[in-house]
C-alpha cells in the first residue's frame, strides 16, 4: 500500500495521464500525492544570437503554476491529500536528479512519470527523463506510456 506517491508533471497529455493514474492510486490507498514539475533551462536555447532566455523561462515558470493551480483544484475535488511542488533546474540532464531528490525529500513510496515512447535518433537527441529516474531510483517507479487512455480525454 502506498503512503506517499510524487509524481512528475509537465503539462503534456502523457504527464496528465501519469497524474491520473497517480490520482487514482492516491485516492484508493488514502495517499498523500504530490505533483511536481520542473521549469528546465536548457543551455542550448541561450546560446541563440539575439535570443532572451528569460521569455521561454519566465513562460515555463507560468506554466508551472497554471499546472499546480489545476492539479490543487482536481485533488481536492477527488478528496486526495497533497500539495503541488515546483522547481527549477539549470539544465535538462538535472531534470532526473531534482525529481528524484524531491521524491526523497517527500519520503515518496512511488514516483508515477509519463514516458513518451521515444526511440532511436530522437531518443539519442531528447534523452529519457523517465529511464534515468528508473536506472538511479531508490524507490519503486510506476511509467505511464503516452498511449495509455489514448481513448479519453486528460483531467
């Protein structure tokens, strides 16, 4: 039985469905669940002449909000116990590192993430967020695939 679920949120349908399978979980085993999502600034889209990093940065962080504003609102619908969490990190590889120290910090029993199903070269290029949280993880990791509830709309 899980005590204590995080899972990792943002914004797309996949995220929205491991927050639904999360949520559903939360809610059968009396579960505390905590939402969290990580504003990424990813160096490569600062090194663009005349780009200002701050408007994608300060649009991620907005998103953030509207997301733990929306997912606040569905958990005390749904009678689930939690707080959203919100952080930043200074590059795409820390993505994985951050959810996880989260996860320890939550004293989580279950980190839920979306995985996109990526392969080959734009796997190589984007990486897995999810895989490298499953090779460090310290607790159990639910994966939610992008197809799963393809035939129902997200909360």
């Amino acid at each position: 039985m899980y005590k204590r679920i995080l899972v990792a949120v943002d914004g797309s349908n996949t995220s929205r469905r491991a927050f639904e399978a999360a949520l559903d979980l939360a809610k059968s085993n009396g579960a505390v669940l905590r939402p969290f999502y990580v504003v990424e600034n990813t160096p490569m889209y600062f090194e663009a002449p005349g780009y200002d990093p701050s408007i994608l940065r300060n649009r991620l962080i907005e998103e953030g909000q509207e997301l733990r504003a929306e997912f606040s609102k569905v958990m005390a619908e749904q009678g689930v116990k939690g707080d959203p969490g919100v952080s930043e990190a200074s590059s795409l590889g820390d993505v994985a590192e951050i959810v996880l120290h989260a996860a320890a910090e939550f004293n989580a029993d279950l980190l839920v993430m979306g995985t996109h199903g990526r392969r080959g070269f734009q796997r190589l290029i984007l990486g897995s967020v999810a895989e490298r949280c499953v090779r460090q993880a310290t607790l159990p990791v639910l994966l939610v695939p992008s197809a799963a509830g393809a035939d129902k709309e997200p909360a």
